[in-house]
C-alpha cells in the first residue's frame, strides 16, 4: 500500500511505501542564514517524525541541496548536533538554486528531504 501524506498539487509532503516514509524537500526562509535555516528545517522534521512515530536513529539517506556548497560546513555543524551518533545514515549535499518562483525567493539557502526506515511494527501492508 501506498499512503501519501499532506498532497498538493506538485506533491505529497511524504509518502509511505514498504516500510519507508520518503520526504519531498523541506525548506524554511525565516532564519537569515544557513544555519538557522538547519535549525529551523530539523526541528521540523522532529515535529513530522513524532507525529507519525518516526525515529531519527532510522534516518537511512539525506539529500542537502545548497545554495552556496561553499557552506557545506556550516551545515554539517548543525547537522552532525542533530544527528544520533553511531546511526548518521548515507547521504549527499550538492549545490542547487533554490525554486526561484517560491514566494521566499532568494532567502532559501537550503531544501533538505529525508527517507527514513519506519519501526516494523508501524509497517502498513
């Protein structure tokens, strides 16, 4: 079974399948700057993951896109905090430029989407 969460026209803002929950890319222009951008996204997703049960330890794969790869670092910082030490999963950052039609413009340093290992028993068949 396929279950897609919070659907929009272009996307669902997560889909479950097989034991995976499969986030479209979140972004928060709020914060000036790369670091609280970090901040504000992870939060975030704390707030998805413990409302559909979720766990950060089952994190399997991040995909980081950055508007300026150059602060990679400064990403990485927030990111190694948040992380569970000994369950960081795979993932990636590239440089890409944020969706310049998005009402924040170019405020968005970054878009960060998430798969994550769902809890067996949480498994829908």
């Amino acid at each position: 079974m396929i279950r897609k969460i919070d659907t929009k026209r272009e996307s669902s803002r997560f889909v479950i399948h097989q034991g995976l929950a499969v986030f479209t890319g979140h972004i928060s222009p709020f914060a000036d700057d790369l670091r609280g951008q970090s901040e504000d996204i992870l939060y975030r997703y704390e707030e998805l993951m413990s409302k559909f049960n979720l766990k950060k330890e089952n994190i399997i794969y991040y995909t980081a896109y950055l508007k300026d790869i150059s602060k990679a670092d400064e990403f990485n910082d927030v990111w190694n905090t948040w992380v569970i030490r000994h369950h960081e999963p795979a993932g990636i950052i590239v440089q890409a430029v944020p969706n310049q039609s998005l009402p924040y413009g170019d405020n968005v340093q970054l878009e960060l989407s998430l798969i994550v290992a769902m809890e067996e028993n949480d498994v829908e068949n």
